[in-house]
C-alpha cells in the first residue's frame, strides 16, 4: 500500500512539473509538448492504426533478429567454453567487439545486404549475438560440472547432452545474459530503423522529427519504452521467477 | 528386523580375528546365520563382474611435474558383491569410481566389466554421486526416468520402472516434488532410484552418504542393504568413514595415500543385516583403521604442510572414525 502510494505519489509530480513547465510557455508548444498532447498523439497513431502496424514490424524483427543471436550465441558460447584454442583466440575477440555500438555495422550492412530488412536483422544480431555469447559462454563454465559428469553417466551424449543437460543447467547462468541481449537487440532494431524507411517504431520516431511533431515523437519513445519494459518484466522475470522456483533458489520469503 | 539378528551376532563370543581374517568364510561357520550375499554368490560363474588390472593414472600439477594418482591397481569385484574402497581423502578413490564410470579414461591397464574392456561411459555402470548431482530442472519422477528416457526406453514401460523404483526407496509420494523441496537423505534415495531405473549391472557410490547427519545415514545404510538384497546388483562403494565400509562391504579394499595403491583387502564375514553399532562391526571396523592408520597420519601431515587443500574433502578427514 505504502509503496503504490510513494509510487503515485513520484508520478503525480513528474507529471505535475511536466504540466508546468509546459504550461509556463518558456518553449514553443511544438518543441515542448504537454502530456495530454502526447496522449493526445498516442491516441491518434492507435487510432489509424499506424502505431499497430509500427508495433507489429518491428517486434517481428526484433524477435527474428533476436532469436538468431540466442541460436548462434548459444552455440558460439558452448564453442568458446569447451576449446581451449577457440577461448584463447575468439575469447579475447568477442569481449574487445562488445565495445563496438552495434549501429557501426550498418554501413557494411547495407553494402552486403542492401537497403532492406535484411541489413536491419544484421545489425540486429550483431547488437545481441556478443552478449548472448558471452553469457553462454560464462553459464557453461560456471555451471557445476557435476551435471556434466551425470548426465554422460546416464547414457546422454551429443546433442542428447546438450539439449537435456547442458542447456537446462546452465539455463540458471545465462537468463542474466539473455536478458542483456534483448536490451541491446531492441535499442539496436531501433537505432537502425531511424535510418531508412523501414515501417518500424524507429522510423514512425523520425517521422515525428520530420513533421517538427514533438508529441508524436515523445508518444513512441513512450511506446520503445513500454515495449522494452514490458518484454522484460513478463518474459524475463518470469523466467527467472520460474528458474528459481524450480532450482530452489529464492530466500525466504 | 535388523535388531533381532544383530543381537545374536552380538552375544557369540567369536574373536575379531576369526570374523575379518582373510579368507576365511565366517558366514558358514554362524550357527546358520547366512548374510544376504551368500545366496547371491550361487548365481555367479566365475567371471567377474568388474575387474581392474594394473589401472595407472597420472596427470601433469600445476607444476609441470607428472605426479601419480593411482599406481598398478588391481582388483576384482564378483556378481552381486558388496565392495568398498577405503582410503584417506586426496588417495584417488574417486577418481578411481570416475575411471570405472568410464568419466575419464585410465592412463594405463584395462577396466573389464564382464570380460569386456570398457569403452567411455555406459548405462552398465551408473554412479551415484556424494551429491548436488540430481538435475534441479526436473522433478523426482523425471530425474528417474532420464537414464531411460536416454535409453531409448518407451513410455509406458518408463511410467512403470518409475513406480516401481520410487516405491523401492519409499518416495512414491514424491513423484511430482523438485529437487530442492526434498531433505538430503531424500536425495540420495532419488540419487539411488535414478541410478537402479537404468538397470545397470554396477553401481558405483561415491561417498554417497558423507553429507548426511547420522541417523540419516544409518537410516540409509539399512535401505541400502535392503535394496542392494532384493535387486542384487553388484556395487562399488568409495567411503573416506571405515565403519561405514565394514558395515556395508561383503569385502574392504584399502588403498594408500599418494600414489593410490590397494594396501590390503578385508573380507568381512558379519551376518547380515548389520548395523553401525554393532560391537563385531566396531571391532572390525578398528582392525581396518589400525591398518590405515600411517595413510591417514600421511595424509593429514601432507596436508597440513601444504596448507591450502585442492579439495573439498578437507572437512570430512576430521570425521574419519572407526
């Protein structure tokens, strides 16, 4: 009870000094705009259905891009931690391009694969494959090898091995790592689909730049955010929810 | 049940020497007190079920040096027996369970199971580990069903052995529980239904029971002998504790500190079903630690000067009793 209050309570007044400053005109209305003009065009952009459709590209992107990036992740991670040759030279390789913003792919993107979907799933993928990577990679090594040792005992081998062993072990490792690679694969669809006319949220974003309609602009940073937030809360936290329940892992409550 | 027997055994005034003297057959000699092995042994034919020979193993330290785990082992195991492996922590009598298993290959000599060399891990051969080693993703009745599952066994027939392996430690209830909800004791009867589920024709236990508190233990120890009588498998016992290895081994096989070598080997001919405190088990039990007792002395010195331990059976040696 008293948190919901101290939670009403911050929005009341973010929303409050919002209206105010708004309201006390320093900047033109188109470049400072008052909530209920971004509710305003958030209403609309559902209205005609243009924020569905945004919505809908983007989050098949998203999820196309993202589930290669845990695939080959996956398997790149397992590579990394079971070679010592590929740990030594791929290891060192994977940690130094995690500091590269995944956005400088897009040039080479667009000249391998053009001005099309194909270039935004690239960079996509290069956004969240290093994270996914380096958490399998870290799950694995992490995990007790005793489930390993196990499971080889009691006749798995392979993908066998793999599939009912390795992966559900290390599964409690990773999801942190998992988790990330959404993060990045999400803020990377979006930074390159503000670069071309792609139908996503990222470019509905531009749009608002290009007709100087800060509201439309603010109401699909609003939608980036809610969409981020709300993936992360149900999908991931439930996941993790249901690994510690089922690891035993929660304290007491 | 068990109390009945042992109070007999208790009040025969038979020598500690006659009972664990090597080869002798005590069993025949006990006003008719038969152990549960004996019946067993009539269905072997000569071929052991386990045989080492002159099984190497070193690994390169940190160092660089080559140091020697184990040293020309050799021993046999029958159909159906009972063997455990003593020895002080840090001698190897793991790693030699992981070699049988088939989890690390041997540098040199040959594992037999059945007159065959073995060849990586196999189902013939399921071990069970001291713990942690039950899969936390799975419930009970799944963790007993994998070794099949991994088999290629059908549904129905799984459904089946599931049942039946879960009534045989008592945990038919349990079916559809998590790892994590069960006690330790719990566990290590899951650990030993997940391991009978595949029907191998070993068990190997390493240390299965070192985690528990004692009445667990004992309590356990008693299962494991009821089990081991109706199923008749042949079993490998690793214990670092010599009580717990007369009160349970048709047979004791010693091994030394660094590098592992079999010492000596003890027959124990105590009527079955014992228990731990059973004064035959006790006095045999002290005739097998007056035995060990420079490996562990070496043991302990070794590690007190190293002062860091590699392993995680520091805590254990102070538990070593007779």
């Amino acid at each position: 009870m008293k948190r919901a209050a101290r939670f009403f309570i911050f929005y009341a007044a973010l929303f409050g000094l919002w209206t105010l400053l708004a309201g006390l005109k320093v900047w033109p209305p188109y470049l400072f705009p008052t909530p209920w003009g971004v509710g305003e065009a958030l209403y609309a952009g559902f209205k005609d259905h243009s924020y569905f459709i945004a919505i809908r590209v983007s989050m098949q992107r998203v999820l196309i891009g993202y589930g290669i990036s845990v695939v080959l992740g996956m398997i790149l991670g397992l590579g990394v931690a079971s070679n010592k040759f590929l740990e030594e030279t791929m290891g060192g390789l994977l940690v130094s391009l995690q500091s590269l913003p995944s956005i400088c792919w897009w040039p080479l993107a667009l000249l391998w694969f053009g001005l099309n979907q194909n270039a935004i799933l690239f960079v996509v993928v290069m956004g969240s494959l290093l994270s996914v990577t380096l958490a399998m990679e870290d799950g694995r090594k992490q995990m007790p090898k005793i489930f390993g040792q196990a499971g080889r005992n009691l006749g798995a081998s392979g993908f066998k091995l793999f599939w009912y062993v390795l992966l559900p072990a290390s599964l409690p490792f990773i999801v942190s790592g998992l988790k990330q690679g959404w993060a990045f694969a999400w803020r990377s669809l979006i930074t390159a689909e503000m670069l071309y006319l792609s139908l996503g949220l990222g470019q509905v974003l531009m749009m608002g730049r290009d007709l100087n309609d800060m509201s439309a602009v603010i109401a699909v940073m609003v939608l980036i955010i809610a969409i981020g937030y709300l993936v992360d809360g149900i999908v991931f936290r439930g996941m993790e929810r249901h690994l510690q329940n089922r690891w035993g892992l929660t304290s007491a409550t | 049940m068990s109390s009945r027997a042992h109070n007999v055994s208790a009040q025969l005034p038979i020598p500690v020497d006659a009972l664990i003297s090597p080869g002798t057959d005590v069993r025949e000699s006990r006003l008719g007190l038969v152990s549960v092995s004996s019946r067993l042994r009539g269905n072997c034919h000569g071929v052991a079920k386990v045989a080492l020979s002159e099984i190497c193993l070193s690994y390169r330290a940190q160092s660089g040096e080559r140091l020697l785990a184990l040293d020309h082992i050799n021993f046999e195991v029958k159909t159906g027996e009972f063997v455990c492996v003593v020895g002080p922590s840090g001698c190897g009598k793991s790693t030699l369970l992981h070699l049988i298993a088939g989890l690390h290959p041997q540098t040199s000599g040959q594992i037999l199971v059945h007159g065959k060399p073995i060849q990586g891990t196999g189902t013939d051969r399921i071990m069970i580990f001291q713990e942690h080693a039950l899969f936390p993703w799975l419930t009970v009745g799944q963790n007993v069903e994998f070794g099949m599952k991994m088999k290629g066994i059908g549904k129905p027939e799984r459904e089946e052995k599931i049942h039946y392996y879960l009534h045989l430690v008592h945990l038919a209830k349990f079916k559809d529980s998590y790892i994590h909800q069960l006690s330790g004791g719990m566990r290590q009867r899951v650990a030993i239904a997940r391991a009978l589920a595949t029907e191998p024709d070993v068990l190997l236990m390493d240390e299965p029971f070192a985690a528990l508190d004692a009445q667990t233990r004992d309590l356990l120890h008693d299962e494991l002998e009821r089990i081991w009588s109706e199923t008749g498998r042949t079993i490998i016992f690793v214990t670092h504790n010599v009580r717990e290895a007369v009160r349970l081994g048709d047979r004791v096989v010693l091994l030394t500190f660094r590098p592992g070598r079999i010492k000596s080997e003890f027959p124990v001919g105590l009527p079955r079903p014992r228990h731990l405190e059973d004064p035959h088990v006790a006095r045999a039990a002290r005739e097998v630690l007056d035995e060990l007792r420079d490996e562990i002395n070496r043991s302990l010195e070794v590690e007190y000067n190293e002062g860091a331990k590699p392993r995680v059976e520091a805590g254990l040696k102070a538990g070593m009793r007779a």
